[in-house]
C-alpha cells in the first residue's frame, strides 16, 4: 500500500534495540492520518486501537473491521474497565497494540495532550513501552508545512473519501518514523507518570 501510495519511509531506531522480532509491545506515536497506520503497521505488524466513531465512518469504517482493528468507547468511562482488560488480554497473548493516546489527528503543528487511562494495560500487563515519532517530510518533493499539510494530514471536520482521492493523486510522500528507547517500565508504576514522560519524549523528537 505504501508503495502504491508513493510513500518512502525512513526508519531509525537504535541499533540495539530489539523490535524487529519481538511481540507483546504497547507502540505509543503521535497521530496526523490514517496513512499513519500503514507505516507503522510495515514495521510493526500490529493490533491497532481506534474509537467507535471510527468503526462507525463509511468506507473506513469497513477497513479498520476487515485489518482487525479493535474498537473502544472513549465517551464513556463506564467502559474503561472492560477496554483495559482487553488491551492487556492482548499484549499478555503475545501482539503488538499500537494505541494512539491523542485520541485524534492533528495537522501536525502540535502533540497533543495524552489521555491516560488506556496506559493501565500496559502496567497490568508489564509490557513494553515503545514511543514512536512520526513525522511528515515531503510532499511532492516539497516541504511538509502549512502550505501542504492537508494532502497527507486527516483531522477535524475533513471526509474520508474527498481525503484519499487527494491523497493518491500525491507523486511522492516522504515520512520519518523514529523508534525511540522503551520507557523504563519500574520507574513508570502509575499510569498519568507513564503517559507523560512517553509524551514528553516524542514531543522533544518531533520538534528537533
């Protein structure tokens, strides 16, 4: 998909980090698109966690059931309970979660604040803690910024459909993914702590 896309991805990671076999990981990145998913998903073979607004959207809608994406209530907290044991019922089962914490897109001016609650599975589950930072470079061999950021950035009111036909229309894309240390899971035993330093972490890679 990436390639009929047009899409080049570079990867860094450090060289002694071991994630290219290994499963049962949490992967925390920031969030601009739903061709975010397609990126991170070539490197990191995933479960991703996406809204019930989501599983609801036309066309999309079907796409994230048929990649087998699992869905959460993020309205109500009466739901939390059941949402979190469900990510660490996963993580404990050997599969890589990716859970995008914004609990939105943005247009990539800006990380938003991270919403917490989901981090409990990873604690429940002791999983490893994998930030991620994503970053748009180009779009048709020219800067991303404001000028071009909604060809590839999906966010706010934006429709799906209208989105892609721009979307495939691009000649070439060009996105960074950094693969940043793990969090360092016995210095992060509460959750809100765990959240905000993974935050912290991205924001300082994306604004380098």
């Amino acid at each position: 998909m990436l390639k009929l896309l047009n899409v080049t991805c570079i990867i860094e990671a450090d060289a002694s980090q071991d994630f290219d076999t290994h499963a049962g990981m949490l992967i925390i990145p920031n969030h601009m698109s739903y061709l975010d998913v397609l990126v991170i998903n070539a490197l990191f073979p995933a479960v991703f966690v996406t809204s019930r607004e989501i599983e609801k959207t036309p066309v999309l809608g079907q796409i994230t059931k048929v990649a087998g994406c699992t869905f959460i209530e993020r309205r109500h907290k009466r739901d939390l309970h059941r949402d979190v044991d469900r990510l660490s019922a996963l993580l404990n089962d050997g599969l890589n979660v990716t859970l995008f914490p914004e609990g939105t897109t943005t247009a990539g001016d800006q990380i938003l604040d991270f919403k917490k609650s989901l981090f409990e599975a990873a604690i429940r589950s002791k999983a490893r803690v994998v930030p991620v930072c994503l970053r748009y470079e180009t779009v048709d061999g020219e800067a991303f910024s404001s000028a071009n950021h909604e060809t590839v950035a999906w966010y706010g009111s934006m429709e799906f459909l209208p989105h892609l036909l721009k979307l495939v229309s691009v000649s070439s894309i060009t996105v960074r993914l950094t693969v940043l240390p793990d969090m360092q899971f016995r210095a992060h035993r509460c959750r809100k702590r765990l959240a905000d330093d993974t935050r912290v972490r991205i924001l300082e890679r994306y604004n380098a």
